[in-house]
C-alpha cells in the first residue's frame, strides 16, 4: 500500500425548500422509520472501468497556408504552427450590451433562513485518514467563519464520492478532499517525520479546534457518525469498488502510454485580425 492517497471530491448541493422558521416542516406521508434515518439514497454502484476510444487524428481541408513556425518540444518531436487563409465563416456578432448594475437587495428573514439552511446541510470537509480508523476532520464553519478542528474515531474518507445523503428526512451533501496515512509505511520509510497519532476512542469524536462546545459544530460531527454508522457495510464495499476501479484505470494507463508525435495547430484569421489587411506583414525586429 502506497503511504499517502490524494482524494478529490466534490458534490452538488441537494437543498430543500425552506421556510422562514429556517427548518424543513415534517412530510405526514412520510414514514416514521424513513424520516428518522440517515441513508445514502443512490445506489452506490460503480460501473467497471471501459478504456478510453481511440482519439480520432483530425483531417484539415487543403487549405492555403501563409506562415508557419516549428519548433521542438520536449518529447523530442515537433510542434508546428501555421497561419492559414482568412476563414469564410460568418463575423461573430458584437458582445451584447451589459445588463445595468443593480444595488444589492437586502436580505429578507426568509433569505436569511434559507441561506442558514444551506450552510447546515452542506458539509464541505477536509480530513487526514490513519488506517483507515482515526480521522482529523477540519472545516469552516460558512456562516461565521469559524475554523473547527476535531479527532474521530471512525473513518471519515468512507463518505469519498458518495455526494448526498438523508438525515432525518431532510437532504444533505458531502464536499470532501482527504488524504490517507499508512503509518506502517510510515514509520518504515520516514520514521523520523512521523506526525502525532492522535489518540481517540473508536467512534468518538473530539473538537481540538473551535468552540468544543458549538451545539452547531457537534451536531455536524453527530450526522457523519450516524451516516458511517449505518451504512457503514455499503460504505465499506463501495470504497473497495472504487478502489478496484481506479486501480484498473491506473494499470490500463501505465500499459498504454502516450506515444510522442508531431503535432500542427493551423489558425486562421478572423475578423479583426491585422492578418487580413497584411497577410504577409514583415517581421518587427526581433522577432522569430
């Protein structure tokens, strides 16, 4: 196992209607059962790696050509840039006029609310994973600025590309870059660089930054246990998935690397361009 893994995730916000009391009023319909889970609604399914389509090599029409610069690239080929006929395409139409500047509106209570509401129920987070069983979890919090801080003793690099999930009937989403520390590896090959391990009891969880005692920042805490928690055998699986998968990717890339070639980029000039007053214009000194 490679000593560190960089992650990138990123989810769009599934945001409720919110009303001015700034919370999701209960759906009758709505199963008791269904409404006091926290689930991941999609099916979690990761589809097999499929290699990439062969890139179709353009073919340019013959066309006349009026300047052209090769010069080497470092792949040890060239790369060519010519200067073709004037294009016969149709002028662009002018930029259309800016829409007037406008004052800010005030915010109304129910803007307010609403925009409460979002930042409660996005949870944009940064983490450092140890074994996969001790997480340094940060963030800020949107509405004060607030950078909180905390140790867990769960996983929290199982919620990696699972973008929305349900608590207590109301939709959340996931913002998670994390990073992974194998500390056998660790300590193997950097022994003398090995960061504190901080020390936590499986399942809990410790605010080292911030106020400790934030009903705001605990909840948050509290919604990524449950979620873990409960899902934690589907959660576990689809992280073995994605796994496999970019481990397939990553071994189909490494047997089929890019081949160097020459390469041509034709441009042709355009309305405006001083080329189709001049198309052969001298060379200003100095130039190449």
């Amino acid at each position: 196992m490679k000593p560190v893994t960089f992650v990138l995730l990123a989810a769009v916000a599934s945001i409720c209607p919110v009303w001015s009391q700034g919370e999701k009023p209960a759906n009758p319909s709505e199963p008791a059962a269904t409404s006091a889970r926290t689930f991941v609604p999609d099916s979690l399914q990761v589809p097999s790696f499929t290699p990439p389509a062969p890139v179709e090599r353009k073919r340019l029409p013959d066309i006349r050509i009026d300047a052209a610069t090769t010069v080497p690239s470092l792949s040890g080929k060239t790369l060519t840039i010519q200067r073709g006929a004037a294009s016969t395409l149709p002028d662009l139409p002018p930029p259309p006029q800016p829409e007037p500047v406008s004052p800010p509106r005030e915010l109304t209570p129910e803007d307010r609310a609403r925009i409460a509401y979002q930042h409660r129920h996005s949870l944009d987070l940064g983490a450092t994973v140890y074994d996969h069983k001790v997480s340094e979890v940060h963030w800020t919090d949107q509405e004060t600025g607030t950078t909180y801080q905390a140790v867990c003793g769960f996983d929290i690099g199982l919620l990696a590309g699972i973008g929305d999930f349900v608590h207590n009937g109301e939709d959340y989403s996931v913002f998670l870059m994390h990073s992974n520390f194998d500390t056998t590896e660790i300590r193997r090959t950097f022994r003398e660089y090995l960061p504190r391990i901080p020390e936590i009891a499986a399942g809990q969880f410790l605010i080292t930054q911030g106020n400790p005692k934030d009903p705001n920042a605990i909840a948050r805490l509290q919604i990524i246990r449950d979620l873990i928690t409960s899902e934690n055998e589907r959660l576990v699986a689809y992280q073995s998935a994605r796994k496999q998968q970019q481990n397939e990717a990553a071994a189909w890339a490494e047997a089929h690397p890019p081949v160097p070639r020459n390469e041509t980029f034709v441009l042709r000039p355009h309305r405006g361009s001083r080329y189709l007053a001049n198309p052969q214009p001298e060379k200003k000194e100095g130039a190449r």
